[in-house]
C-alpha cells in the first residue's frame, strides 16, 4: 500500500468524525453525529456542538484506531496528523485542532492544516481499504461543493490547484433544503426527508418556485429568496392544505433547488469547457439529484461525473481530510509552528 500513514480529525460541525488513512485509502473511520443533539432545536446549536465534540474526540481517535489494532502510543510511527482547520463553526473546529496539536507534540508528528471544503472536493477520489473505486485522476476537473454551509464551483487546475468560480450569496443548497423542511414541520437535517417525500409523488414540480439567478448566467448562488417566495406560499395555505399537500410541497421545493442546481452546472461546464465534474457535500448523496446531473453530462458528449462512492463521504468525515493530507505531504506542506495552528482555513476556497 503506497503513500503516508495519516491520522486525521474533523470537527468542522456536528460529527466528531476520525479516521486513519494511507494514501487514498481509508483503513479505519468513525463519523459520531450529534444528530440527536441537535434535532429538538431544529439546526445545529454551537454551544452544544463544542461541547459534544470534547466529550467524544478522545473516545473517536481511541476506537478509530482500534478497530486497526492500533492504540494512541502508535501515533508516533504515523507520518502525519491532518486537521480541518476551516470554515465551520469556530468553537467546534478549535475542539478538534487543539486535540490533533497536542497529540503531534505528545507524539513528535507532523500537522497538515486541511480545508475543509479541498475535503469535499476529493471526496470522490478517496478509496476503501482494497483501493476502490479506483479511479484515476484526470484533471481538470469542475467541482461543485453542495453541502449545508457551502454551495460552489471549484476548478481542480491539478492537485491542490483550485480556482474558485462563484460562492454562495446567502443561504446553501442544504441550508434552503433544512429550513423549507423546517417550514413544513418535517426536521432536521431536511434533505433526506424532503428527498423521501418527493420520491413518492415522482418528483412533482406542480408548485413552480422561482429558481434563482438564472436570468443572467452568474454562477454564484442564492436560495435565500426562494426560501422566503415558499414562505408565502404556505402562508397562503391552510394547514390543512399543507398536510395534505406535503409531497407536493416538499417536492417542489426540491425541484427549484436542484434545477438551479443543474442550470448553473451546466453554465459552469460551458463557461470553462471543463466536461469533467467531481460532485461533493452532503446534498450530492441525494439520488434524484445525482439522476439530474447524470442526465446533464450524458448531453453533454464526452462529459463524465464522480460522486463519492459511499454515502459517509458525502456527509462531513475526516476520511476525506486524510486523502487531502497525503497529497499536502507529498508536497511537504506541513504546519511549521504548531503551536501558531489556529482555525484560518489556508485557501480561499
Ligand atoms: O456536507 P454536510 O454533511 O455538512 C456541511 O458541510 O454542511 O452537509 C449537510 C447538508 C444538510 O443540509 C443536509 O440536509 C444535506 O446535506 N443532505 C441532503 C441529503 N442528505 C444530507 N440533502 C438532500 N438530500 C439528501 N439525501
Ligand atoms: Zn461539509
């Protein structure tokens, strides 16, 4: 198995996630969600997420690496601990980098700060412990980041050669999807169960929400507007209507952010000529979704599409932060001063 041995840590939100990786192979990981936590507030509380991740993170990087037969004291023969370092909530993200600082003095190994959306963007490159997927590298490639904090198009020029195209206005795709959910009084996190609801009515699109900035051919994105245009709508409605319409509802709402989704990726495709597309975040694990973009780059001749080949790599997870990692060793890029590690994510991505 070629490339470094890596221990790396992600706490950028509500999973204290762990895992051990070599080169692009993921050999141990633990995602522990604070779903739960954060469920009767309807959206992630800071306070909460903070104190969850120091309860768990010293459990997490002990199990991690057990289930590897390894124990903390083996850190010492680790090449490298790799920590998301940004953006994220800045209490939670200070949990997880003060732990991996004091394990690599504890231990004498060296830190790679990692962004955490470079993350997401080789989500889909990161390979189980017999090395699948395998897919090779061809760059470039057209990244679009779709999580709950984050939705925008990244060009991998090469490895760790990002050119960042667009950013979001306001709210995330996942942020727009969780607060309609909200709206509708169906929890949290929304994507899934709005994904669940419109499965069931096919993908209706009978309530036409706007689908935002798609006049003009930005980029960037804003679902905020969309978020308050479905308000009214609802408002209009008796709750009674609501209840009855609920897939409908949900699966409109789905529809208008998706569809945006795919106009501006196809914009974005023809803006940089760039047919080959790497899709990541949590919202990339929905498959209509996925269905859309598929369709998208099968008219588009010679296109091709990577997703992550597991659910838990769409979601946050310190697998893809160690897959990062090996390639910022490769290139030596190590955090100098530890004790100067603070949460500034190092690109502006
Ligand atoms: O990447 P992620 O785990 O965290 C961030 O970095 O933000 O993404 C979380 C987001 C949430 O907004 C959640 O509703 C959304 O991903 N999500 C989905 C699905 N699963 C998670 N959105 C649509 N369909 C899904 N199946
Ligand atoms: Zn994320």
């Amino acid at each position: 198995m070629k490339g470094p041995l890596i221990l790396s840590i992600d706490t950028s939100c509500d999973e204290t996630s762990v895992a051990v990786t070599k080169g692009r192979r993921v050999l141990s990981h633990i995602e522990y969600s604070q779903v739960l936590i954060h469920k009767k507030w309807g959206g992630v509380v800071p306070s909460l997420a903070k104190r969850a991740h120091e309860d768990k993170i010293e459990w997490t990087i002990k199990e991690t690496l057990k289930r590897v037969k390894l124990s903390v004291d083996d850190l010492s023969s680790f090449d490298a601990i790799a920590v998301t370092v940004g953006p994220g909530l800045a209490i939670a993200l200070e949990v997880g980098i003060r732990y991996a600082k004091k394990l690599a003095q504890r231990y004498g190994v060296k830190i790679i700060a990692v962004n955490h959306l470079e993350g997401h963007i080789y989500s889909a490159f990161v390979q189980n412990s017999k090395g699948n997927p395998q897919r090779k590298f061809e760059f470039p490639y057209l990244a679009l980041i779709v999580s709950g904090g984050h939705t925008e198009f990244v060009v991998l020029r090469n490895h760790l050669k990002y050119e960042r195209l667009s950013t979001t206005l306001d709210d995330a795709a996942g942020e727009a999807l969780d607060k309609a959910a909200k709206m509708l009084g169906l929890g949290y996190p929304g994507g899934p169960v709005l994904e669940r609801l419109s499965n069931m009515v096919d993908n209706d699109d009978r309530h036409k929400l706007p689908r935002p900035l798609t006049r003009n051919r930005t980029l960037d994105f804003s679902f905020s507007g969309l978020k308050t245009s479905f308000l009214y709508m609802l408002k209009k409605k008796t709750q009674e209507d609501i209840v009855k319409n609920i897939n409908f509802l949900a699966s409109s709402f789905q529809e208008a952010v998706f569809d945006t989704l795919t106009i501006k990726l196809q914009w974005a495709m023809e803006t940089t000529k760039i047919k080959r597309l790497v899709i990541g975040g949590g919202v990339s694990s929905n498959m209509y979704l996925r269905k859309k973009i598929r369709n998208l780059v099968r008219r588009s001749k010679g296109g091709k599409v990577l997703f992550p080949s597991f659910k838990y790599l769409c979601m946050d997870n310190a697998a893809m932060i160690g897959v990062v990692g090996s390639y910022k060793y490769r290139d030596g890029d190590f955090v100098e001063d530890i004790s100067s590690l603070d949460r500034k994510p190092r690109l502006d991505l």
